[in-house]
C-alpha cells in the first residue's frame, strides 16, 4: 500500500492576508517617509529665512548706526565741502546723509535712473534708500598737510586704497575727496612713520579716477585747507538698497549698490521693501513722525528709521495654503505656498542725535 504524503503550504486566503499586510506596512513607511520629508523641508525653509532675516537686522542696523558719521563733527550742523567732480549727482552728493524714495514706478526720477544705469531694474511698489557713511575705521592724519598729499598714520596702507572716496575730518570742517595714491614714508624730520596720500586732479585727463577731483592743490595756509594731527581720515560711500530681480534666480531679491559700482544681489527671496522716517518737525531732536519718504522735506531732520521687510522661502509648496497676514499696515494674501515672513528692522541714527 502506497503512504500518503500530505501536502503543506499556505492557502489563497493566506496569501491574500499576507499581500494585505505587506501593503499596509509599505504605506505606512512611505506615509512616514513623506511626513519626514515635509517635516525637513518646512523645518529648513523657515529656518533658511529667519537666518536671512538676521542677517538684514545685523547689516542694515550696523550700517544705519553709523549713517552721516563724520568723527568729532558728526553731531554739529556743519557742511562737507566737496572736491569731487559730479558732487551735485546723486551717486556723490554727500550733503544729506541720506535720501529714500517711495512706491517706485516703471518710470524713475532723472537723478535716480542716472544713479542706477547699468543696474536691475527696482521692483515697481518697493521703496529705495540711499545711505551715506564710512567704510573703514577713522585713521589719525599723523602731520600738517602740505598743497598736495596729506600725512595718515601707517594703518591707511591697509584700511584705504587709491581710488577711493574719502572723508578728512577735524572738529570745525570736513571735506570729500577722492584718493589717487598712497605710498608708505619713515620717519622723517616732519614726523614718525606715516602714508602719503594724494588727491591729483582729473582735470588733465591724466587718471582714469571716477569721479575725479576737481582740483589738486589745497592750501595749508588757509583754515579750510589745512588738516594736522587732530584730524582723521576714511573712506566714505553711498550705500543704495533696493529690490529688484535676479537673474538667476528669477526671483525677488535685496540688492546692495557701493557709490559708483555695479549693484550686487545681497540677499534673494526678499518680496517686498517698505520704509518709514522718523522726523523731527520742531528742531528739538526728538522723533515726532513717521513719514514715507514723499513726504519728506528735510533729509536733515530724519532721526530714526523703520525698514519693513518681507522675506520668503526659495521653495513652494512648504504650507498647506497660502498665508495672509498684516504688512505695513495691509492685508497681504500669498500668491503661492512659499512660508512668507514679515520683519521690521528700527535704528537710530546716532549721529544726529544730541
């Protein structure tokens, strides 16, 4: 008699069980997998934003700090005579401090689209500031001038350069200039250690300077000419911030624009720019209003500043529906799922505060 062998494996129903839970299992770590992912990328967006909205506070109030200084002059109402050739331009002029333009158009005022030839365009509705202040750390003028250089301390070698736009300061006069050369000297029977610095003028076509001064001698003996050892020396520049887009990223973004030069995106994702100034009306140094910059009369008198910025993430899709919150004192609705931020940067400008 032949044994029967029982056949063991699982059954269709069995099958079926285990496919099911496969399933379900595969779901949930790819349900867990997607959450993860989300989580990283809302966690990274807002992260990467609120790291650029620092990095705004930390430039802009620095910068803002230290608008219109001038050394030992910086709290007394005395002018800057100027040298430069195109001191009347926007680019050059340092006679304000600073300037600001509100809700800009397709159509720029003369003076501003000179300033910004060759630069990307601002983004329409976006405000703009100029500020105007030093670039490097005063150097101490170490000898009495003579008609054609001035005699800094050895640190110019290293804080200024030919070219450059530069504030001498003492405490009854201030003027800009543009430096044409600096070369290091000993000690000789004028004094210790110090920098030549020549202020040539354009005038013979000779230098390819921009913008040039507009004469090179200066008369030590006459006050206004003459500069010793208590004053100081720096570079000086016109910092213009605006919005406009980037190419490469065809996104919004804040620019930064040094006198003269080519404007450089400093900050992307940034979506809009709106500024508030702080004025003095009754001559008593105290803030008495916020005004938007058409609405200024007297650069002069602005104390304070309040930047709005709003910033955004570089990808969409980081909330669940788009965002609408207040923003200068408006409703503003999101066009699209990016994680949008509001921040306000309020500095004083010290320098014109008694």
């Amino acid at each position: 008699m032949m044994k029967r062998i029982r056949q063991q494996g699982f059954g269709l129903v069995e099958v079926m069980v285990a496919i099911t839970l496969g399933l379900l299992l595969t779901a949930a770590v790819l349900q867990l997998f997607v959450s993860n992912n989300t989580t990283y990328r809302t966690t990274n967006s807002v992260g990467v934003v609120q790291d650029n909205a620092r990095f705004a506070q930390d430039l802009l109030s620095k910068e803002l700090r230290m608008t219109g200084y001038r050394g030992c002059l910086s709290k007394q109402n005395v002018a800057i005579t100027s040298v430069l050739e195109s001191a009347t331009t926007l680019t050059y002029d340092f006679s304000a401090g600073l300037r600001g333009y509100n809700n800009l158009t397709a159509t720029l005022p003369t003076e501003l689209s000179n300033h910004l030839t060759g630069d990307p365009t601002p983004l329409a509705n976006t405000d703009l500031l100029l500020i105007q202040g030093p670039g490097n750390i005063p150097v101490p003028i170490v000898a009495n001038n003579n008609a054609a250089q001035l005699f800094a301390a050895p640190s110019a070698m290293t804080l200024l350069k030919d070219g450059d736009i530069a504030l001498i300061t003492d405490c009854s006069k201030a003027r800009i200039f543009q430096i044409t050369g600096l070369s290091a000297a000993g000690p000789d029977a004028a004094g210790p250690d110090k920098v030549n610095i020549t202020h040539v003028s354009n005038n013979n076509g000779a230098h390819a300077y921009v913008p040039g001064n507009n004469t090179s001698d200066w008369d030590p003996n006459k006050k206004s000419d003459k500069f010793g050892t208590n004053a100081e020396l720096m570079s000086y520049q016109t910092s213009t911030y605006y919005l406009a887009t980037n190419s490469v990223t065809g996104q919004p973004a804040l620019y930064r624009k040094l006198n003269g030069g080519l404007a450089t995106p400093l900050l992307d994702y940034v979506f809009d720019l709106q500024i508030l100034y702080g004025v003095d009306t009754n001559s008593d140094r105290q803030t008495d209003s916020y005004q938007t910059a058409n609405n200024v009369s007297n650069w002069g008198n602005v104390l304070t500043l309040k930047l709005q910025l709003l910033l955004g993430s570089e990808e969409t899709g980081i909330v669940p529906k788009k965002q609408s919150f207040t923003f200068n004192g408006a409703t503003f609705t999101a066009t699209d799922t990016r994680w949008y931020m509001p921040t306000t940067i309020t500095a004083v400008l010290r320098n014109r505060l008694n």
